[in-house]
C-alpha cells in the first residue's frame, strides 16, 4: 500500500486535474486559515489554527492531495501571515506526514473508505487522531527545542496536542459527515480502479 | 444521515457555541454588541452567498424568503435577551439557566402544538429544571429575578424559534436557508445599529483584531455551526435538538477543566456546579434517548 501511496504523491504534481484539485482546496486552506492569524496560544510561536480540522478531512478524503495541501497551505500561512519561524518546516513535515498516516492506519485497522456511521468507526476514528496529534508532537517539538531552548517545551507540547486534538475531533468530525451527507464525497480510496484510470488518463493525456 | 451522526453533528455544535467565548474575546470592549451581530452575520452570509451562489440560487424562492422573515426576527429578538440577561447573571448560572429551553420545549409543544410526549421527557424536564433551581441563589436578589426574568423570555423565544427552523429545515436546502436566516438577522442588526447614529458607524475604529474576530465568528458560528444545525435538523426532532444543546454546561464544565485559559471560559468546578450540571445531562440525556427503539433493541442499537 505504501508504494501506491507514494505512486499518488507523484500523481499530485504530474496530472492535471490533480493539480486543479490541489490548487482548490489549498485556496479553500487559506481563505480558512488567515482570519485566525490574531489567536495566539504561545505568543511568536504558536497560533491557534482550526485548519487543523483540515488534517483529517483532507487526508480521508482525498490522501496525497490533501496530505499536499496541508504542507504547502501551513508554510504559505506562514509566508503571507509573517510568521515564519525555524521550526516552520517540522511543522509542514508533520502537516504532511499526519494525513497520510491517518489514511494508512484507518486503511490498515478498518479496512473500508472513510465512513462515521458506527460507534465502531467513530472509535478508530477517535484513536487515530488522537495518534495523529501525538506524532504531531513527537515531530514538532524536539526542533522547537533545539532551535529555541527558552521556550517550555511542556507547554507547548500539551498545547499542540490539545489544540489538534480538540480539532481533529470538533469540527473534523463533523465536517467529514456534513460533506459525505451532502455532497456524498466518498473516502479517498488508494486501490480505487476508477481513481487509479483517471490518474492514468491524466499522465497520458500530458505526454 | 442516521441518528448518530446527527447527534455527534449537533454535539459540534453545541461545542462551536461554546468556543465563541474565546472568539469574543478578541472584540473590543469600545464595539457594540449590534456592530458585532451586525458584521458576524453580514460576513457570513457573503461568505455563502458568494461560495455557494448556483446552490442558493436554484433554491431560492418567494415562500421560503418570507417564512424566513419571522425566524430572523426571533432571532434576533432571543440574541438580544441572551446578551441583555448576561449582564445580571454570573457566568457559572448563565451557563445552567441557558438550559431553561429543555424545559420550556415540551410544556410549548403540548399546549401549542397539541403533541403527545413520552413520560420520560418531562422527567427529563423535571431533572434539568431542578439542575438549574440547584444553581440559583434560592435568597433572589433583585439582578438574578431580573436577569432570570430576561432569560425565561430568551428560552421561550428560542423554543420557538427552534420549533419553526425545525419544521422550515426538513424541506429547505440548509444552505439557503442558513444564507437567508444570516442576511435577514445581519441586514436587521445593521439597520438597529446604522439608524440611531450613522456617525458611530462610520467613526467607529475597525481595529485588525475586530475584524480577524469577526471574521472567525463568521466561518466557525455563523457559517460552520449554522449550516450543520439547519442541516442536522432535517434528521431530528427539535425536541432531540434541544435536549442536545442542554449539554452545554458538561462541555464548557470540561472545556474549562481539560483546556488552556485560552480556549476555555471561566467556569468554577465546584460541587455545586458539577452536581447542577450532572443532573442537566442527565435530565438531557433522558428526553433525547428514543426509548422505543430502545425497547424493540436492548443492547443499544436504536438509540
């Protein structure tokens, strides 16, 4: 599954309607995002950013491009809002590692697409995230320690996993019924034929 | 949409509500409260309309902009009595008398509406009443009875104004109705604002943090939690709905327990108060669980 995972990563940048797709929904990342510039959770350092519910609707709805969008919408975030910092890249590594993980476990421990329809689901749903908030910290904090000894990295440990925890779980899970109800968007799905033609199409279609 | 999700979509909500506090803290305390609701509102509703114009377009009609007309107003109306009673009340009893809906819904329901309710809800009626009583001052000072008072009126308003979204939102589209329901409330508020004295309006200092703020309240209150209430309530009662928002005193009790100052309003964990709130969830919890399901399905499914 991971070679596939990664075959998808390369399909972002080669296929067109994957890079439409991606432009869309790092625009929709951005307009969300930039209003909440103001809310600081450690002064200069962190921000609360419900983009963060974004992590797990991206990564179970549409994998590689959404595991893209959250890299490449946390660092321009970071350019347009001035708040660039030495830990910025750890930040956009984890953004980018987390839905992929969150994929790879559901996948790996669930089985099927994406769905909340069940205590069960809902459970492994609440599990993963709460790991995808850890690893979060386990990839951010040891470089936010190394490059700024002064800050308490405690705190800032349990801010970050609080804050990602709460979103992951708050609006994320809601959003991700909402869409699925309404616009009946099903959950990315790495070995679907008819992604995989179009994925394929798209590659010929640009040679 | 089945019966979990709904729950779990209005239990969102419930917390979104709850965040807010955090969101208006950021307001200037110069801003009046109309301005706020005036560019919350307006900001969300062009936020919708601009995104979903085909959607909102295809839906939109002479009937549902008049039935929406008397929602705006209740609106509007229950916002104003919530924000007017604050100022009496201390943060720890808003909190519980906000649940004073829970009761007012089926008593509203019964009379008006001449509907038949299970035992179970007016024992859960019963319950968060004596959950709020429990969080009163039982000596009455003059600020409680009128902040009591003005909050009793902000149920009933809202009861009803549940009740009509409720019947309105299972056959409208949830974004053009949220859309309609943020205009009319926005365009209201900006007329209570503008008319008085156009000069505040317009030398009034629109500070960055106000404007990051309100735009925050647009998308996560106006637009996010709105849009999934209207939409939730085509799969509900507005008895579960109601019964669902009554949860509100457990998640601020565990917001202000688990979460960084930041995030969370001031809520004292004393005995009295997580005994007041355990028997509004209870209470709650009782009105919303479908109790013949739960017959025909021991083990839990139906519910």
């Amino acid at each position: 599954m991971l070679k596939k995972i990664c075959l998808r990563l390369w399909h972002v940048i080669t296929v067109p309607a994957q890079r439409r797709l991606f432009f869309k929904l790092l625009v929709i990342y951005l307009v969300i995002a930039i209003p909440f510039k103001t809310l600081e959770l450690l002064p200069n350092l962190a921000h609360i950013r419900p983009n963060s519910a974004l992590i797990p609707v991206y990564g179970f709805l549409y994998g590689p491009v959404g595991a893209w969008v959250n890299s490449w919408g946390s660092f321009l975030y970071d350019i347009i809002t001035n708040s660039l910092t030495k830990s910025t890249v750890a930040g956009n590594v984890a953004n980018f590692i987390i839905p992929l993980f969150m994929y790879y476990m559901w996948r790996h421990f669930v089985g099927t697409r994406f769905q909340l329809t069940c205590w069960r689901e809902l459970g492994w749903y609440c599990l993963i995230s709460i790991l995808g908030a850890l690893l979060k910290v386990l990839l951010i904090a040891p470089v936010v320690e190394f490059f700024y000894p002064s800050v308490n990295v405690e705190t800032f440990e349990i801010a970050v996993a609080a804050t990602e925890i709460v979103f992951y779980l708050v609006p994320g899970i809601a959003i991700l019924i909402l869409l699925q109800n309404m616009y009946g968007l099903q959950g990315f799905d790495v070995d679907d034929p008819e992604e995989a033609t179009v994925a394929a199409d798209g590659m010929a279609e640009e040679k | 949409m089945n019966r979990l999700q709904a729950n779990l979509c209005l239990l969102t909500v419930v917390i979104c509500w709850a965040f807010e506090v955090m969101l208006q803290k950021n307001v200037p305390s110069y801003v009046p409260v109309i301005a706020v609701m005036t560019f919350n509102n307006l900001i969300g509703c062009t936020i919708l309309a601009v995104v979903f114009w085909k959607r909102i377009r295809e839906h939109l009609n002479k009937k549902l902009c008049l039935s929406v007309l008397p929602l705006g107003v209740l609106n509007l109306l229950y916002n104003y009595l919530n924000f007017s009673a604050i100022r009496y009340l201390s943060p720890d009893v808003c909190t519980f008398v906000n649940t004073l809906t829970v009761v007012l819904m089926p008593i509203i329901l019964f009379i008006f509406f001449k509907e038949k309710l299970q035992w179970q809800v007016w024992l859960g009626a019963v319950l968060v009443l004596a959950g709020i009583v429990g969080s009163l001052d039982l000596s009455f000072p003059k600020e409680q009875t009128i902040g009591l008072a003005l909050m009793g009126a902000y149920a009933v308003a809202w009861a009803v104004y549940l009740i009509m979204l409720n019947k309105l939102a299972k056959d409208a589209d949830a974004i053009t109705l949220t859309t309609l329901i943020l205009g009319t409330v926005g365009g209201m508020c900006l007329i209570g604002w503008v008319a008085p004295n156009p000069q505040a309006a317009l030398h009034m200092e629109y500070s960055r943090a106000f404007l990051a703020s309100a735009f925050a309240d647009a998308y996560f209150i106006c637009v996010f939690a709105t849009v999934l209430n209207v939409y939730t309530q085509k799969y509900v009662s507005s008895l579960d709905a109601v019964a669902l928002y009554s949860m509100q005193p457990a998640v601020v009790l565990i917001m202000a327990a688990t979460l960084p100052p930041v995030l969370a309003q001031k809520i004292g964990l004393t005995l009295v108060n997580v005994g007041c709130c355990a028997l509004i969830t209870i209470g709650a919890i009782i009105c919303q669980v479908d109790w013949d399901a739960l017959k025909k399905h021991p083990s839990g499914e139906g519910a």
